[in-house]
C-alpha cells in the first residue's frame, strides 16, 4: 500500500 | 474526515471563539500573550495561502477563513482596542528564538523545496512551538484566570486529537505525514504539564496557580 501525504487538513 | 479531526477542528475553534470573547467581555487582555496570539496569525496566514490555489471544500474554506479571522481579531484587541490592558512587562519572551529555527528548519526539512511548501512547513514547525509565550507569561506571573486555562485546554486538546487523527488516516487511508505528526506529538507534549494541573487544579475549581 501506498502511503501519501497531502495538505487537507486545518 | 473522522470522529477524532472533526472533535479537533471544534475544539481548535472553541479555543479561539473562548478567547476572543474573553478578551471582549473582560474589555481586557490581561494574562493573555500578545506575542502567542501574533504567532498564530502567523501560523494561519501562511499555512492558508493555499486558499488561492486549491479547493477541498466548503468546509475546510470555512474553518480557514474563520481561524484567520479570529486570530487577526485577537491581535486587534490586544494590540489596538484594549492595548491599556495588555501586560507587556511580563510578555518578555524572545519571539526570534522561535521564529528563526523554525524558519531554518522549514528550509532544510520540508516535504518540497518550493516556496508554498516551505510555507506551509514554517506553519506546522512554528504551530508547535507558537504557545511558549503564553506558558511562559504564565510561569513569570505564576497564575492565570480560569478563563484562560480553558482556553488552553481546547488549544491542547485539539492537537492531542489530532494525534488520533492521524493513527486513523494512517490505518484507514494510507495518510502519512512525517512533518506534521512530529510537530504535533512535540506541541501535544509542551501542554502536558499544562494538562496536569488543569486536571488536578482547576476542574477541581481551584484557580490555577503555581507554586513559588
């Protein structure tokens, strides 16, 4: 699995 | 989005909303570092640049627009409308120790060297570290108003959720974000002690102060 890191949160 | 981000986001709001109505009902801003609240306008101006370069949703538009609202009102108030009341004298701490690091950090460790990112990276390193002022204003004075201690409370609690958050989308989605889990256990541990003596002294409805 893939991990990834992304600017969604607050 | 999950029970424990969703708690987090509220709690962080609760924080602010306590503060804010503190300082405006009170007509003062006494207890409160004026040099915290100017770094979390900080941290909010640049972590939300990318309110003009991506769209997630109504909601986290929202909640940005609302954060950086608050936290320019605050200053406001502290630094403008009720600048009589603010306790300079013992809002001594040395803003640049923080702010410098944390700007060399950011450069060196970042997920990607462009300028957004290294923005966004100085937010989340200087979040962490943005409520020593306040502790510290704290230990000089030695006390604070229950009001306060709430207010800190929230601001605690919310990124100990967020440390839940963050296990969740770890299992669940595959999200894993280095930078931001470290910088958050690392501001979740600076509240500890503040966690301590808020449970064993104000919920007991005794005023927090410490000890000489």
């Amino acid at each position: 699995r893939e991990f990834t890191y992304k600017h969604d949160e607050l | 989005m999950n029970i424990f981000r969703l708690t987090g986001d509220l709690s962080h709001l609760a924080a602010i909303i306590i503060l804010l109505l503190k300082i405006w009902k009170s007509r003062s801003c006494a207890g409160i570092s004026g040099k915290s609240q100017i770094l979390f306008a900080l941290v909010f101006t640049t972590r939300y640049l990318d309110l003009f370069t991506s769209f997630i949703s109504l909601y986290n538009t929202c909640m940005k627009l609302i954060y950086i609202g608050c936290a320019y009102a605050t200053v406001y108030l502290i630094y403008a409308k009720f600048r009589a009341t603010y306790d300079g004298n013992h809002d001594s701490f040395r803003v640049e120790f923080l702010v410098v690091p944390v700007g060399g950090l950011s450069v060196l460790i970042n997920h990607d060297f462009s300028p957004l990112e290294i923005l966004w990276t100085f937010s989340i390193y200087l979040e962490s570290v943005a409520i020593l002022p306040q502790l510290f204003m704290i230990s000089k004075t030695g006390e604070a108003e229950t009001i306060t201690t709430h207010y800190l409370f929230c601001l605690g609690l919310y990124r100990a959720l967020y440390l839940f958050n963050w296990i969740w989308r770890f299992y669940f989605e595959g999200f894993f974000d280095m930078i931001a889990i470290v910088a958050g256990v690392v501001q979740t541990v600076l509240y500890c002690d503040f966690f301590y003596l808020y449970v064993t002294k104000v919920l007991k409805g005794k005023k927090l102060s410490l000890p000489a």
